[in-house]
C-alpha cells in the first residue's frame, strides 16, 4: 500500500470539544499503532480530508512520526476552499499550524461551501488516489459522519480489494489501558 486515506469522526461526534481533551493523546498513540507497519512495509502517502478530529490528529501523528521515517509524505485534499473559515480562532491557527507542515495541499473545489456535491467530489478523489483506507469508526458508538466513508470503503474493498483497516473505540481503549498500566510499573 503506497496511499492511504486516513479519516473518521470529527472531534465534537467523540464529544471532543478542546484540544486538552484527555482522550486525544489515546486516539493519537491508537492511529501510530496502524501507521508505523504500514510505512515500514513501505507506505509513501497519508491523506486526509482534513476536518477537524482524526483527520487532523493524524496528520500530527505523521508530522511526528517523520523523525523517524522522513520518507513518508502527508497531504490534505479538503473539499472546498478555506474550510476552517467558520471554525474558532483557536481551531483555525491549529489548522494553519498543520498545513505547514504538510507536503501538499489542495481543494477539489475552488470556492467556498456551496454544497454536499463538493463533499462527494472530495471523497470521489480520495478514493481514487488511496490503495486502502484507515478509518477510526465504531459500530457502537451511533452513526457519524464516518458511516459513509465507511459503507463506500466495504463495498470498494469487496469490489476491488481495496485496503480496509479500522480503529475502534476498543482500540483506543486498550492504548489506554496499555498506558494505565505502564503508570502502575
């Protein structure tokens, strides 16, 4: 796997709401669990569509993981321009902070919100451009967002062999627990 699309919830479907929020450093530790194997076995791209929670976690975790493995690229394909224009100034420096640090940055749409088609446009692409998915979805925790990324990648994966691996909230957990533990030595 050469490209991989790297997505789930978004920050307030966890029930996230700050950048403190003590679940975030789990998440993180839980998406470099996944990422680390793959770039061994010689993963080249992450891409997100950079919304903020795990898209944007992830990218942290790669920026991160870069001193180690300096030859992985990450990119941000977003749907429209200027998506974090709503978002709280915090938000928005957090978002800048990142994409300078990306390798490539696009929007499939040059101008700002104007409708789902723009979303699927953003996913069409993604899809096309990745070789598998890593998704942070969770059947327990409700439908989200991530519900459709996830009902496209089965069917692509069962279509097309098209690489599916997840996270879930058992997952995280257990980064939790592992490091629960490590307190307790």
């Amino acid at each position: 796997m050469k490209n991989l699309l790297v997505t789930g919830y978004r920050a307030h479907e966890l029930g996230i709401f700050d950048q403190k929020h003590k679940g975030i450093p789990f998440i993180k530790k839980a998406i470099e669990n996944k990422l680390i194997p793959l770039i061994e076995e010689g993963l080249e791209w992450v891409i997100t569509p950079g919304q903020f929670g795990v898209d944007l976690w992830a990218c942290e975790v790669v920026i991160e993981l870069r001193k180690q493995y300096p030859q992985v690229r990450l990119s941000i394909i977003a749907a429209y321009q200027n998506p974090e224009e709503k978002w709280s100034e915090t938000k928005q420096e957090y978002y800048r902070g990142i994409l300078r640090d990306v390798d490539y940055y696009a929007s499939v749409s040059n101008q700002p919100y104007d409708g789902v088609w723009q979303l699927r446009a953003r996913d069409d692409l993604l899809f096309r451009k990745t070789d598998g998915i890593l998704l942070f979805y969770d059947e327990d925790n409700g439908e989200a967002s991530p519900k459709f990324v996830k009902q496209r990648a089965t069917k692509k994966h069962e279509e097309e062999g098209y690489g599916f691996i997840t996270i879930t909230a058992d997952d995280v957990q257990s980064v939790a627990d592992e490091q629960s533990w490590d307190y307790t030595q």
